[in-house]
C-alpha cells in the first residue's frame, strides 16, 4: 500500500435569502473598509422538498454568480531571474568574496489566484503565489488585466495582500470561520491549470488541520500557523490564494494547499480560516506589517503518549513543555507542565488551536488562558508581547520589510561593535526562504555593516538603502560575524 499522500501548496503551473448585517473596520488610517457578514448560511438547509415530497438537490448556481467576478487570476513574474551556478565540485575562486555566483536565467513566471476583498482594489492571495516576483498582474473576471503593488505578506500564515488601481470592485465580504461546521457545505473558486473562474463544491472534511507544510517551506519553522479547513471540494494547483466560501458567498478561507501523491487533486484541499486572513489583512492596511502577539511557549498537543509519560488528567490540550526568553506566558504564571485547555472561552483541544487563537490577537492584547495544572483548572490573565518581548506594535521600518530576499535584520549592540572593533551594523536576526537564503551562503547573525561600500548604522537606513536599488541591481553586502571576526561579501540581485 502506498504511504499517505504528499503535501503540496496547491500553486503554480506556467436561490434562498438571508438576513445579514454587515461590520465595518473602521481602525485603519486610509479608510479602507472590510465587509463582515454574519446570518444564518443557506448551507445550513442542504436540501428542499417539493410539494410531492420528493427532495430537490442544493443549487449552487446564485453562489457561483456572487463570488465567481470577485476571484482574480494571478501570474507572478522574475524579470531577472538568476541560478546558482557554484557547487562542491566547481571551484570558483570569487565565490569567498561574492558568495555563490548568479548567472542570468531568463524571466520565470508562476500563476494563482487571488480573492478581492474590498472595492478599491485589494486582493487576498498566497505568499507563496507573489513571493520572489518582480512583476505581479492581475487579470480580473471580465479580462481587464492590471499591474498590481505588494502591499505585505505573511509568510507565518502564507497570506499576502496585494492592490490594483481600480475602484468599484466586486468583492467578498469574511465570514465568521469558527462557527463553520464540519458536514457544511462550501464551493472552492480558483483558477486550475490556468482554466479561470472554475467553481467546485464539496463539504467541510475537518477544522484545526496542522499539516506541517508551511514549516517545511519555511526556514522559520516554529512560527508558522497552521489550522486549516480542510475540504474535499476540487482544489488543484493553481487555486491557491482563490476563495473558499460559504453557500451565502461569505468568504470563509483562503485555499492553500492540497495533500496528493500525484500533485493533483486527491479529496484533500486546506484552506487559511477567514478569521485569520481578516487579521493579517487588517494589520497590512492598518500597520503596513503583521502585528502578532505571542505566548512565549514551547507546545505540543495532547495524545495517549504524553497522557502515560507525564500523569496528565485531560485528553486533549495544549501541553507546555518550556519557555522562551521573552515569555508573557511565563510571566503570568504559567509552568512546565500545564495544559492549556481554554483561552477566554475558546476551547483548547490541539497546539495548533492555540497557536490560532494566539495568532489573532496582537502585541498588548489580554487574553484569559486556563490550564489544567494537577487536575485542578486554574486561569490566568496574559498580556502577549511580540517577538521581541514588547507589548507595544512593531514599525514596519524596524524590520526588514522585503519579502523577496526572506530577510528580517536587527539593530546592534554598542557592545558586539566595540568587541568586533567596527563602528556600524544591522544583524541578520532570521533568514526565510528568499533569495539571499538562495542563492547566497549568508548565515542568521551576520552583521552588515555596509550595502554596496555604504556604511550601515540602523535598520532604517538599512531599508532605505535598498529600497533605492532597482530591480535586477547587483547589490553587495558587507559584514562580519561574531564567531568568524572577518570581512565576508554576499552578493545577489534585487
């Protein structure tokens, strides 16, 4: 018997009434507004009987009229795409000085799909749709095409929002994802193998999926967010960043990837909840970045093993195993050892049920976390804290906001540069899966102190530096490490 399918990110390839209320943000600074709708969905009745009581199949035709004109065909273009061409075989005698060598390779383009979710033009889609591009278009339902801008991505939750010059725009407003039920019906839009505005229906298979995919795509692994629906509704590549929606076309999730020994659809389609996606976007238009509160802890779910190994009285939780360096969790009360069963009145059943919840909320937030310590349930108030165990919003020119080149950088202490004898430098605080982790031997922690012989003094003069640089642009970047007290260049195209 063959093993269970493999995991893919579902990309690239070259008529009843409702009552509904709509919720507007009103939080973000330019005005935007994101439509909520709430009511009860049409799916919950799934079927009709005439008056000879025979029944009447679910039409799904007045859905596919609403959502089809507001999903979008995405192809994403690498004008100056490059390959490495160093390997342990090959010497190359710059290749200490410049790090691998790049060598032209002709412009590479992926496609996808995308979800507009409000009027004046901005789209949800996946990261891993737009990642890397240096030319976004975007072709809409009625074939006006348009370049489009990246506004941000996320590449913790593979979302990204992305904006074209237009207005009046068909478009989805987010439904409520917690309150989808597994059985309900939903209809996945999208644009397979290049074929626009395919509609498929199906049900909701599960909810709380972690499938481990955007770690293995990640080199930031633990910070991924994984809980999808999962759906048996038809998802091939290239319907990844298109919409998954209720029978009211409320927009319930963001399909993402697909589980398939052939790469095709196999009955297994996962979707980013909307009440996820709704945040991310939010956060993007309001704070031009992600604002994520965080915990602090080490977790893992609960299972029979871990129920024997360490005496635990519940079955299901969210078992904490450690602390970080910065923890709000740790400073609130929690212990090694406690299961995480409710936050405020969320039930807790999995680690990626809590890492949902969590990823919800932002820096400063409160939230009510109860545990089961013992067999007797305690709750504790937490304030979260972001990565860098502050309570306050991060700046979006405080990290390094370019998501092509997987790099967020750090300021640096007066201390380091004193050891390391240099005046300047930014820190390479993580490394994603852009380009300089492509095609460049750079390491997490190294310290650059100049761009292109400009000498570098803090993390927003670091950006500006490379904001100026031109796609295609050899760009050099100088520097140190703490371990390695020499001078290494790294060299890449923008």
């Amino acid at each position: 018997m063959k093993r269970f399918a493999s995991l893919f990110l579902a990309a690239v390839l070259g008529s009843a009434s409702t009552v509904a209320t709509f919720k507007w943000l009103d939080k973000d600074k330019e005005g935007v507004k994101l439509e909520y709708l709430s009511g009860t969905p049409i799916s919950k009745v799934a079927y009709k009987v005439d008056e000879n009581g025979q029944v009447i199949p679910l039409d799904f035709t007045k859905t596919a009229e609403l959502v089809t004109p507001a999903v979008v065909f995405i192809r994403s273009t690498q004008e100056g795409s490059t390959r490495n061409e160093s390997s342990p075989e090959t010497f190359d005698p710059f290749r200490e000085f410049f790090g691998p060598r790049m060598m032209p390779h002709g412009p590479s383009q992926s496609s996808g799909s995308g979800v507009i979710v409000n009027e004046n033009g901005y789209i949800v889609t996946n990261n891993h749709v737009v990642q890397d591009a240096d030319v976004v278009e975007v072709t809409l339902y009625d074939n006006r095409t348009y370049k489009a801008e990246v506004v941000g991505t996320d590449p913790d939750t593979d979302i990204a929002l992305i904006k074209i010059n237009e207005k009046t725009l068909p478009h989805l407003s987010f439904v409520d994802s917690d309150k989808a039920k597994v059985g309900e019906w939903v209809m996945a839009v999208g644009n397979p193998f290049n074929l626009n505005s395919t509609v498929t229906a199906g049900i909701i298979s599960a909810k709380g999926r972690s499938i481990n995919i955007l770690q293995r795509n990640s080199q930031e692994g633990n910070t991924a967010i994984e809980s999808f629906i999962q759906t048996d509704a038809a998802i091939n590549p290239g319907n990844s960043g298109g919409a998954l929606v209720d029978l009211n076309g409320g927009l319930l999730g963001i399909n993402t990837a697909i589980a398939s020994p052939t790469g095709s659809y196999s009955g297994y389609g996962f979707a980013v909840p909307a009440n996820i996606v709704s945040k991310i976007v939010e956060d993007l238009i309001q704070f031009g970045i992600v604002q994520r509160g965080w915990l602090g802890v080490s977790i893992g779910s609960v299972n029979s093993q871990l129920v024997k190994e360490h005496n635990l009285h519940v079955n299901a939780g969210a078992y904490v195993s450690g602390f970080a360096a910065a923890s709000s969790a740790k400073d609130a009360g929690l212990k090694e050892g406690d299961v995480v069963v409710k936050i405020d009145e969320a039930p807790i059943l999995s680690s990626s049920a809590l890492i949902e919840y969590i990823g919800r909320h932002r820096p400063g937030d409160k939230v009510n976390v109860t545990v089961n310590r013992d067999g007797k349930e305690v709750t504790l108030p937490v304030v979260l804290k972001n990565r860098d165990g502050k309570t306050g919003t991060v700046k979006p020119e405080e990290r390094a906001g370019f998501a092509s080149l997987g790099l967020e950088v750090e300021e640096v202490d007066g201390n380091v540069l004193k050891k390391l004898d240099i005046n300047n430098g930014v820190r390479v605080k993580e490394l994603g899966s852009g380009k300089l982790a492509k095609y460049t031997d750079i390491r997490e922690g190294f310290i650059i102190t100049k761009v292109n012989e400009v000498s570098v003094k803090s993390v927003k003069e670091f950006n500006e530096l490379l904001k100026k640089k031109k796609s295609g642009e050899l760009v050099i970047l100088s520097g140190t490490y703490e371990d390695v007290p020499r001078e290494f260049n790294y060299a890449f195209r923008m």
